[in-house]
C-alpha cells in the first residue's frame, strides 16, 4: 500500500508540478521610455534638462558619462534607508546606491534605473549589515551576519519595495520633465 501512495504522489507531483521559489539573482532594474518628435541631439540635450528636476535633485546624484555624440547619459545615485522592521534597524539603516542610465536616439528616449546596492550603518555598535546587490526576488546573495535568513528577506524585500518607489518616482519625473520641456520648445 505505502508504494502505491509513493507511486500516486510521485505521478501527481510530475502532472502538476512542485513549484520551487522564484528566487533570482538578477539585479532589479526599473524601465521607462518617451518618445518625441526630436532627433538625437536634441533629445539628448531635452534629456540633460530633465535629468536636472528629475534625477538630479537625488542625494548623492552624480553624472558618469555625459556623450551627446552617442546619446548616452550615465549617473549614480541613492537613497536613504532605514527599517520599518525592529530585527537589524540600527545596522542596515544606511543607503541604496543606484545607476541610471539615458539613452537618446532619433525619436525615443529611455531611462534604465538598475544596480541597486544595500550598504549597511557602519557606525552601528556591532557594525553594519550590508545586504549587498537587491535582486529581483528572494533573499540577499550572501550570507548577512547578525541577521537570520528570515530576518534578511524580509529587510531585503523592504529595500527591494523602496527601490521600487523611488525608481517609479524619479522615472516619472523624468518623463514628466521631459514631456513639458518638449511642449514648451
């Protein structure tokens, strides 16, 4: 009887499927675009005028790479981070570092926001906790010291969801921006 019941269960998991987390270790990244009647070079310089109201008002916002002739816009930026959680408030408070990226072409314009980073409260009394690269799901990449696996995903899908507004936010600035540069031209 009990090899029947292993048998059924073994059929029935291959029919339907056990699912297995959808855990990744892919970095989050946040996508926008616009387009607009405009050729790259004025794209691009439309895009410099939105990176300021936009992007550039971010703590920390800092231009990388700056190539109209390519229309390519680069930058780094973050945000600040504290828990809303109790378990390791004092050291993962600290910030998420992020890149954008801009890219003009003839009649389009896209912002990839992307390489989110945890970096923990170095001055906590037991240091701080760095939760390394926000994934797209899932607990953090490397092992967290002073904070359970439990603990650990649940902060890092509390940065991941912060990560998530202000990408949104600033995305939508940029838009936004771009779009009301553009009808005032």
């Amino acid at each position: 009887m009990g090899r029947y019941f292993w048998l059924l269960f073994a059929l029935l998991a291959g029919r339907f499927g056990i699912a297995q987390s959808a855990d990744s270790s892919m970095a989050i990244t946040f996508t926008g675009a616009i387009n607009l009647p405009l050729a790259m070079k004025p794209m691009h310089a439309l895009a410099m005028e939105a990176w300021k109201v936009s992007f550039g008002r971010e703590p920390g916002a800092a231009i990388v790479l700056n190539d109209a002739d390519k229309g390519v816009l680069e930058a780094t930026a973050h945000f600040n981070y504290r828990s809303a959680k109790l378990n390791g408030r004092e050291e993962t408070m600290g910030r998420v570092s992020y890149r954008v990226r801009i890219r003009s072409e003839n009649g389009t314009c896209s912002v990839g926001v992307t390489q989110f980073k945890h970096q923990g409260n170095k001055a906590a009394l037991r240091g701080g906790i760095d939760l390394g690269l926000v994934t797209v799901s899932g607990p953090p990449l490397g092992r967290t010291p002073g904070l359970s696996p439990w603990g650990a995903k649940n902060i890092m899908a509390e940065v991941r969801a912060r990560s998530r507004s202000t990408a949104d936010r600033v995305i939508r600035a940029f838009v936004a921006a771009m779009q009301a540069t553009a009808s005032d031209r």
